[in-house]
C-alpha cells in the first residue's frame, strides 16, 4: 500500500435513508486494501458517527479519507450550526438533539466520544453560525 | 448459543435470514439508542431493539452485529427487510418486550456484551 487511497462523499443534512453509506464504502476499500478487521471497525463506527452528525444537525457536509501504508486520515467538514462548546460536547450523554431525533435512535450524546474513542488521534474545530470541521486518524500499525 | 435456539426461546417469527440460522451467538446488547449500540457492542453478538428502520440494519454492520431482534412485535418495512439480506444480517420478530426478552436469553445462558 505505498500509494494514498482516497475518496470523498457529499452527506446532505436530514437524509437518514442514506445514512451510513460512507462509512460502508470506506469499510469495503479498508476490507479490499486488506486491513486488521478490529481498524476496519473502529475507522467504520467513527465514520458512521461523523456521517450521522452531519445528518442531524447539518444543512450538507463533505467527507473525505485518506489511506496510507501508515494510517486513515478521516475529514469531515460541515455547513452546520456550529458547536458552542466543545468540552461539554465531548461529554458522554451530553446531547442537543431534538426528541425527533432522539426517536431515530440517536442523539444519545455518544457521537463524538465514540469518534475520539476509535481515534488514535482526534481533532475539533468549530465556529457557531458556520460549520465544524473534524479530523480522525487511525494508525494501521 | 445458534440463532435457532434463540429463535424458539422467544417464539420469534424469522423475517431474514431464514438460511442463517445455525449462525453462533456469543452474546446480546439490548438498545434503542444507535450510538450505545455503536459504543457498547462486542463483535459477533445479538442487537434485541425497539427501531426498525434501515439505518439500524447500517448500524448493525458497521459494529459487526451478527443478527436483530425487533421486539413488541415490530414488523420492518420492506426496505430494511432488504438491506437485511443484502447484508445478511438474520432479522427475528418476537412479541415479547425488550426486557422480558432480554431476560428470557439471559436465563438460557446468552451473557451480555462486555462493556469497554
């Protein structure tokens, strides 16, 4: 694996039917390029949760990974609402979504914990009114 | 424990993966909440849930859940019937809820998933 592998994935806020996708593809190219299937999980249940953020509390959303002999560099950006802060965010159980969202399955105050906890590295950066830009990136060794 | 066993301890109806049944189970996670599932669950074991959109079939795969059960009698649309082959995840309907099904399973000897 000494080329980068990449590929990207345009996540439209509120589209629960596709939920999920993204993270599948990145599964099926991590499962191709024949990866340990404990990293497949992790990159995938980090990427379900970065997709499903998107979705809930974004208007669209742009997801971008990496892979190289080294690591998956997982990007997500998005044109959301923005996160007023993130320690509280980073919280296990804290949560701002709706009740409608809540009745979906999520919303559980879970979603970023689980993206840093399958990270071996986890970045955040948000502006209120703008969007939030993540990056995940998961060692292959 | 086989999906069979499972199948006949809760009186469950099998919606998918009818072919599937001698599948091994380990162990079980009841949730409703999709990213306690994605947090919580261990590799190979059972999902007993409330939910039955496609998404919970998504979650399923992305943890590496081997089958469903959807509880209180829930039938799932066509669409996440269809998924559900696709993926070959085995979906089972019970009537019984959550907790009285959870509970059934335990007492047959199917543990919990090990938390973190």
């Amino acid at each position: 694996m000494d080329e980068t592998t990449e590929g990207s994935f345009q996540i439209i806020g509120g589209n629960f039917g596709n939920a999920g996708e993204a993270s599948m593809q990145l599964k099926s190219k991590l499962t191709e390029l024949g990866v340990n299937e404990a990293i497949i999980r992790r990159a995938a249940i980090a990427t379900f949760e970065a997709e499903m953020n998107v979705i809930i509390y974004a208007a669209a959303g742009r997801l971008h990974y990496y892979i190289n002999r080294d690591k998956i560099t997982i990007k997500i950006d998005d044109m959301g609402p923005g996160i007023e802060n993130i320690e509280l965010a980073m919280q296990e159980g804290y949560s701002t979504a709706p009740d409608w969202v809540r009745e979906m399955g999520w919303g559980a105050g879970m979603g970023l914990p689980n993206m840093k906890k399958n990270s071996d590295e986890f970045r955040i950066d948000s502006v209120v009114g703008e969007g939030t830009t993540i990056e995940i990136v998961i060692n292959l060794s | 424990m086989t999906l069979r066993e499972i199948a006949e301890i809760l009186e469950a109806d099998v919606v998918a993966g009818s072919d599937d049944l001698d599948v091994t189970i380990k162990n079980a996670c009841s949730a409703d909440m999709m990213s306690a599932v994605l947090y919580y669950h261990t590799p190979d074991s059972l999902l007993i849930t409330g939910l039955t959109q496609p998404h919970v079939i998504r979650t399923a795969e992305i943890a590496g859940i081997k089958s469903i059960v959807f509880v209180l009698d829930k039938k799932p649309g066509a669409d996440t019937i269809e998924l559900a082959r696709q993926k070959k995840i085995p979906i089972l309907c019970t009537r019984f809820c959550m907790y009285t099904a959870s509970g059934k399973l335990y007492e047959a000897g199917l543990p919990g998933c090990l938390f973190k």
